[in-house]
C-alpha cells in the first residue's frame, strides 16, 4: 500500500484547503479487497467532531 501515500497525502491536503470550516476530518485513504483483487474499493476514513462518522454520508455533503 506504499504506492498510495502519496495519494492519501495529497488527498489530505486537498481536503483541508477546500474544507473551508467544515468539522470533518479526512482520516486516512486506502483501498479495500485483495491484493490479487482486479476491482477495488476506496475507503476513507473520516471524523465529525472528533468521532468516527461514515464518509459517504458526511462527503457528499458539500
């Protein structure tokens, strides 16, 4: 998964110049399902208020 660091950072770094003042935190990004999977999903992890909140719901939001 080290091919995705920098992903994940930039990511992170997007969101927190386009977060404006929103209370959500980008935790973490990865891909999910095996290695030898040819289809895999993006999971983020993201907090509200310093509590684990689901990303699909809080995301899609803005």
């Amino acid at each position: 998964m080290e091919r995705l660091r920098p992903f994940e950072e930039q990511s992170q770094h997007i969101w927190d110049e386009l977060r404006q003042q929103s209370n959500v935190d980008l935790r973490s990004v990865r891909l999910v399902g095996s290695d030898k999977a040819t289809v895999r999903k993006l999971a983020m992890d993201v907090a509200v208020d310093g509590r684990e909140a689901s990303a699909l719901s809080v995301m899609s939001q803005g």
